[in-house]
C-alpha cells in the first residue's frame, strides 16, 4: 500500500489544517495556480517570518538599468566605475520619468515590468538609501504554474521552468538584487523544480521533485540559512 503523502510534519511551527491542505493535492490536483497561492502564502509566511524576512506575493520586478556595475546598481545612482557620459545619460533618465530605484534599491528601468508569483527578500535599509548594499536582498523567487489539459505535462513543465529562468535573469547578476546565494523554485501541482540563475541550460539544471520530498523541505532551509 502507497504510503499517504506527508507534508512538513515534522516541523511544529506549520500547524495541522495547513499541512492537510497541501497533502490534499496528492488526493485531488490544483487544476489551476491560484488554488495553491493561498496555503503556500501561509507556509512562506510562517518559515520567512516578518522579524527578518517579506513574503512579497506578485511582487513587481523590474529590469536593471543596462550598463550599470553590480556594486552601484545595488547602490542608487552610480557614482563610479561608469564615465560621465553614461553618469548624465542615467540621470536625465531618472529625471524624465524612465528609471527609478526599487525596494532593492536597483537603478531599473520603469517600463520593464514582470510579476513572480512570489519573491522573498531580507530586509535592507531603505531608511539609507544612498549607502551600499542598504536595499532588500532577494533571496527566492517561486513561479506556479496551472495543470493544462491541453498541453503535455512535459511542455508546462518547460514553460514554467523558462518564465522563472527569465525572472532570475532580470534580478540580474551577483551583487545588482542578491549576494550571496539565490534560490528560484518551479511549482506545477504537486511537484517542483530547483533553479538557479547563472544555470544557461535551465532544463538540464532543473529536475523535478516531489513537494512532499525531503528535497522541498530542504530547498527552503537552504534560503533560510544564506
């Protein structure tokens, strides 16, 4: 006899009725995405907590402003390492209307707008916003995707992997949105895949778990401990 699936049981702080929601999958499918925004808000909200962490659902994430280094695209306008022309070149940008500085404190380009269904950050300094590395660090970034019976499983799965591959690409490179580690994670059902952003074959790269798997659990600590 299969054994049911377990999600989290071993972690006191995800309280019952959350864990049977999500073990309620294996037993009947989310046919669509937002039927998983809910309970998986809850599970982020509780191993993110807001003492150090935001929880940020359809966060707005915009493109990085080309040509700026990564230790001043983290940093506001940049004051070095980019020539003068490129210095007032931003700066007219900026007073036009076209740039602007995010929560991350990334010089990014207004028009350019994309929107994961989660992002978690650390907490920055926004209160300083001119000092380096002050502005919200991202840490994961979790696209979800809706079963299509129209479409192979094996194609969702491919589009889901690449729209989150194009999200990782836009937090730019290390130091611009993130330091240290970034984590993307692919949701369809009761599965997922693991990304990284510097990973150019995302298929090879990201193979597909169970969410029921010590491999989830183990994703998240790994966030949890950057």
């Amino acid at each position: 006899m299969n054994r049911p699936p377990r999600f989290a049981r071993d972690d006191p702080d995800i309280p019952e009725r959350l864990c049977n929601r999500i073990e309620s999958w294996a037993l009947q499918p989310p046919k669509s995405q937002f039927q998983q925004y809910g309970p998986l808000n809850a599970f982020l909200s509780i191993k993110f907590p807001p003492s150090d962490y935001l929880v940020k659902p359809q966060a707005l994430l915009r493109a990085i402003y080309p040509g700026i280094p990564a230790e001043n695209a983290h940093a506001g306008i940049p004051v070095r390492n980019v020539d003068e022309d490129g210095v007032a070149e931003l700066v007219m940008e900026v007073e036009e209307g076209r740039v602007s500085l995010d929560s991350n404190n990334a010089v990014v380009v207004k028009a350019e707008k994309t929107y994961p269904d989660f992002v978690v950050t650390a907490y920055g300094d926004v209160a300083r916003p001119h000092e380096d590395n002050d502005g919200d660090v991202i840490r994961l970034i979790i696209e979800v995707g809706s079963i299509k019976p129209s479409a192979s499983e094996a194609k969702t799965k491919q589009e889901i992997q690449l729209q989150l591959y194009e999200y990782l690409k836009v937090t730019g490179g290390k130091g611009y949105r993130w330091k240290g580690d970034i984590i993307g994670i692919a949701i369809l059902g009761t599965e997922f895949s693991i990304l990284k952003p510097w990973k150019e074959d995302y298929t090879k790269s990201g193979k597909w778990y169970s969410l029921y798997s010590e491999t989830f659990t183990n994703a998240i600590k790994r966030v949890v401990n950057i």
